[in-house]
C-alpha cells in the first residue's frame, strides 16, 4: 500500500486533535521511511523488474527490519515507551496504534512476501493481482477518511490539506500508471529515492496544514 496510509491518519486524527498530523504521516509510514533507510544502506533489499502490473515492478528480496510483523510490533513498542514518557500513555498508545497498522494495511495488497517473523512466514493476499480495484481501493480509502473524517476539523487549513489530498493521488496514479523512464526503470534506488522524497514532501505539507496554538502572553 502507497498513500491509503494517511488514510487511518485522517481517520483518527479528529479524536485525538493534539497529537500533530506530521507526527502521524511519519508513525502510519514509519515502516516504509525504514525501508527506504535500510535499502539505501544495503541492509535490506529490493530489485526491479519487467512487469505488466506496475504493482509488481518492485520486487521485495529482504524486508525483514522494516516490513515483518514481529519488529513492526518491536518499532511500534519503542515508540509507545518514547511517547509514554515524553508526553502520556494516550499518545503512546495512539502512536503504537498508527505504527502498527501499516504491516497490516500493506497485507492484503503484498503477494505471499510479508514476513512475520524477520524473514519467515511469508504472507499477503495477493490484491495487487487486481490492479484497478487496489487503485481505488487506497484513492477511495483515503478521500473517504479526509473528508468525512478530518475535512472541516478547526485545527487545519482545509485549502492545505486538499493540496495535500491531490498531490498525493496524483503521485500515487503518477507512480501506478506513468511508465518508468529507462534509467529508472533500472535502477530500484531511484525509485527508494522518489519514494522519499514524496513521502518526505507530504509530511511537510501535513506539519503546514496545521494551525498552531496561539501563544498567550
Ligand atoms: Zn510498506
């Protein structure tokens, strides 16, 4: 899964309104920002293919860090404890929470890939076999959470947030349907890169989406 992500994010982030929609982006991809680290550090790994479903141009050799359920729950632990102690067991918890649910919103979409425990127990149900219905699947996913759920909040910048919400699906069709230039195409570390730097740039967009409290003085 791409962008349907932020849509549990948005889906929760009226209920526990002080918790920063950022910190959100990066907790709900946390599992994905570590991929990115560990493939660029030859930690873990990932080649390219030829492929007629552009879900399965990006082959997973080794995610066992990042991507298996067990140091997902490891991840999603340290950051309860962090957040526990620096602020209170709800954001710990919320956080815990949002970490967690990306090994299981990547599941159905993964063939049989995702590991369980480091590299063994490979699971998914194969959704991206379909690849217009897991296309709409997350579009749908994520406008639905945005605007039932998040759009009219009086915390956020309803302008900012739909910039968000279209730069977003339009990367996510860009990188779904648009074919990869040679170069690229080759080469699976640009692709990490793109996929940095975009998740990088939405988090950015989210922190500005945000109106601060006023400070009284
Ligand atoms: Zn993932």
């Amino acid at each position: 899964m791409y962008i349907g992500h932020y849509g549990v994010a948005f889906a929760m982030k009226k209920k526990f309104n002080q918790i920063p929609l950022w910190l959100m982006f990066i907790s709900v991809q946390l599992a994905d920002f570590l991929a990115f680290i560990f493939i660029l550090l030859w930690i873990e790994k990932i080649h390219s293919v030829e492929n007629p479903n552009p879900f399965y141009r990006v082959v997973i050799d080794y995610l066992p860090y990042s991507h298996s359920l067990f140091s997902t729950f490891i991840f999603s632990l340290i950051i309860f404890l962090v957040f526990w102690k620096i602020k209170n067991k709800t954001w710990g918890l919320v956080l815990w929470a949002w970490v967690l649910s990306h090994w299981f919103l990547d599941l159905p979409f993964q063939k049989s890939n995702l590991p369980i425990f480091f590299d063994s127990y490979q699971v998914g149900f194969w959704l991206w076999d379909y690849i217009s219905l897991s296309f709409i699947t997350e579009l749908v996913f994520v406008s639905i959470t945005w605007y039932f759920l998040y759009h009219n909040n009086p915390k956020i910048k309803n302008m900012v947030i739909l910039i968000l919400i279209l730069l977003t699906s339009w990367f996510f069709t860009f990188v779904t349907f648009i074919k990869d230039p040679e170069n690229i195409e080759n080469s699976s570390n640009a692709k990490i890169i793109i996929l940095l730097i975009a998740y990088t740039i939405f988090t950015i967009i989210s922190y500005f989406s945000e109106r601060k409290e006023k400070i009284n003085l």
